[in-house]
C-alpha cells in the first residue's frame, strides 16, 4: 500500500514538476481548444517608464511589464503623453521571449546655452564630446579658437572653455577663420590647423588640445607626412576593434567597407561597402527570439549598412541615404564626394548603441540601428550640419537665437533626456 502511495506521490510530483516547465515555457489552458497551448512572451520595456502599451490599437498596460499572448503577427505602439511614440510589428512564436525596447523622447525639449562668443566656425572632435570652436567678432581679446567640452557644464570645478590660441598671437594677417582645416590626431590630444589665406597661401601648425600652446608649431612642409602617419595609426585602432568580429566579416570588413564609425559599445559597425558583394553568413542557424526586422546581405556599393556582431545582423540605412542624396546629386553615395568629415557631421551614434542620430535640412532626427522607427529630435533653429550627441543622451548644437541683433550663432544644449 505504501509502494502505491509513493507512486501516485512521484507521479503527482512529476505532473506538477511538467506543469510548472510548461508554464514557465509559455504553456497556457485554452478553454476554446481544451488544451494546452504554447503562447509567447512580449517583454515591453521603455525609457521613460509607465508608458502606455497598445497591442493592435488596444491598451494592454503600461511598461515595464510582460505581456503572454498567442503565437502571432502584432502591432506594438508604445505612448506616453508629452512624448514621441514608438511602433513596430512582431511575429511572436510560442515559447520564446521577445523584447520591445522603446526609446521615447520629448516633444519640447528644453534649449539652454553653452557659450556667449560669437561662432563663425564649429568642428566636433570626431566621436567625444569635444567642439572646436572658432569665434571672431573683432574682439581682439576674444576671437581665437577654443575648445569645449559638453560634460563640462558652468558650475563645475573646470571650466568647459578652454582657449587654444588667440588670433592676434598668429603670425596671419587678413585670416579668414571659415576655410580653416582641421585634422586631429588619432588620440585627439592635437590638431592641425591648416590656416588659407590670401589666393594660394597657406599654413599650417600643430596644437594641443589638451594643454597650454605657449609656441607656435608650424608644420607647413611636414604636414602631408604626419597626416599619413596619424591615418597609418587610425587603421592599426580599427583593426584592434575588428579583431572582436567574427573573422569571416573582418577579412570583408578590412578589404572592402569604408568604416565610418563603430557605435560606442564597439558592437556595431555603420559602413558603406566599397564593391557590390555578399557578407557571409557567420551564426547558422540564425538566432530565435532577436530583432525581426529583415536584413540585407547583398551589399550594393556606397549605400550605407549598420552590421550588429552580436546578432549577426545587416540592416540597410535608407534613411541615411536619402539624406545624403540630397547632398549629392547621384544615384551612388560616395564618401569621396561628400566627404568623410561631411558625413560624420551628419550622423552620430546614441550613446545606447541601439540608435543613429543624424541631421536632416530642418530637424535633428534619430532612428532604431535596423533603420526602423524615425522619431523627431529637435526642429528648432540649428546651423547646419552641425550637431553632437553628449553621453547623457543630449544634443549640442550652434543656433542664432536672436538674429536681429546677434551676427553670430552660439552653442546650445537641447535637452532630450
């Protein structure tokens, strides 16, 4: 008799140990079919929180939460008030999670300013927060090029302005700031200033960009030969961060893709191939439960891609190409016509590695890295192209807010976060 209970115990327990599994793996009763049925699980997430999650036009919750629903194609829009809202279709498959992570932002973002110069020029130190700022209002104790840093706000212990040179102390009369070059060094710790002036003349000199110029560095005649060394050290750095690709998209990556920029965690690549090919398939069988969205692996040259390492995944940019279009006046996006400073101008990764950043004629706008959900920023006043993404997910940008009675625009913080 003992023997039987102990059974019966064993079996009850086995059936509930299967229960518990197939409910934990989506498994729910369908009163309908009488039956277990297998249901997938939609984890909605968003930032800002408590936004309002709709499954198909209907109001299901608020994130962050997880939703149990039927294997099926749904349409997921998440709203918050005073807040753009974010849409994408899912297929969701019985027993598998999937996440919908929302980035919302403002419609009225705050505007406050950094400087108080007078900009003729900006340049934004590649991909830090740094802005080379020229000012130049015949203010002979004031117009010079300085440096800004955006993390360093008027309050805290350094201040963010930093003077690298005064244009009284250059040894150019009649210097034109506006068709001043500039090239940084790998480390962006020095620049070189190639100043024109005159018809044909020019010259050039080398600052820190992190100390005190207390002598002028010309580097006219050696400038060609320090560029090329400055670029040899640009590729060994690409390469270091190619080498944590899979090895079959670093030998395509390496040969034939014109890397603009990695995003900041170095998981994703924005590129334009240089040839038409096919990038490999690394991860076989493809990955379940990650992004939907359909990728592109037949790479047609100068269009523009965004690779995702982690995923294995290849999604063509669109957006970015049409603006680039109206740039250039052909079917084909090169960076030689354009310009790789040009471009990087014009887009920027978030600092989440999930979202390009990028500015249109009248707005700022950013996107989802597969290219999906094309969300409006900033369409104040800017002068274009000019804009930089700050890692606290803000926006620098040079405006003229009053120009009635201001010549130059100056540097503002548009708050987005």
């Amino acid at each position: 008799m003992k023997f039987i209970l102990r059974i019966f115990a064993l079996i009850g327990f086995l059936t509930l140990i299967g229960i518990v599994i197939a409910y934990g793996r989506g498994y729910r009763w369908s009163p309908g079919k009488k039956s277990l049925t297998s249901t997938g699980i939609l984890a909605v997430n968003s930032s800002p929180k408590a936004a309002k999650i709709y499954i198909n036009g209907v109001l299901r919750g608020v994130t962050d939460t997880n939703l149990i629903l039927p294997p099926d194609n749904y349409q997921v829009e998440i709203k918050k008030d005073g807040y753009t809202s974010w849409t994408k279709t899912i297929k969701l498959q019985g027993e598998l999670v999937y996440s919908a992570d929302a980035q919302l932002f403002p419609l009225n973002p705050s505007l406050s300013p950094l400087t108080n110069l007078g900009i003729v020029k900006t340049y934004p130190v590649d991909q830090t927060e740094k802005i080379i700022i020229f000012s130049d209002k015949n203010d002979p104790l004031k117009d010079g090029i300085y440096l800004f840093e955006t993390t360093k706000r008027p309050l805290s212990l350094l201040p963010p302005l930093k003077l690298i040179i005064l244009k009284k102390d250059l040894p150019i009369t009649d210097l034109d700031f506006t068709k001043t070059n500039v090239y940084l060094s790998p480390d962006y710790k020095e620049a070189i200033f190639d100043f024109n002036y005159g018809v044909v003349d020019n010259r050039a000199y080398l600052f820190s960009l992190d100390k005190d110029n207390d002598n002028l560095f010309e580097v006219t005649t050696s400038k060609d030969t320090l560029l090329t060394a400055w670029e040899e050290e640009r590729t060994k750095e690409v390469l270091k961060i190619l080498e944590t690709f899979p090895k079959e998209v670093v030998k395509v990556a390496s040969d034939s893709f014109n890397i603009i920029s990695f995003s900041p965690d170095k998981t994703k690549i924005l590129y334009q191939p240089k040839i038409n090919l096919q990038l490999p398939e690394v991860i076989k069988p493809p990955l379940i439960a990650i992004n939907q969205t359909e990728e592109e692996r037949n790479l047609l040259i100068n269009y523009f891609y965004v690779y995702d390492r982690k995923e294995d995944k290849n999604y063509r940019i669109s957006n970015l190409e049409f603006l680039i279009s109206n740039k250039i006046p052909s079917p084909k996006f090169q960076l030689d016509q354009l310009g790789q400073l040009e471009i990087s101008n014009l887009v920027s990764w978030f600092p989440d590695s999930k979202h390009l950043v990028f500015a249109e004629e009248k707005k700022i706008s950013i996107i989802d890295y597969d290219d999906k959900n094309k969300q409006t920023l900033y369409s104040g006043p800017f002068e274009k192209p000019f804009f930089i993404v700050t890692t606290d997910g803000n926006i620098a940008v040079s405006a003229n807010l009053n120009p009635d009675t201001n010549v130059f625009p100056d540097l503002y913080l548009v708050g987005i976060r």
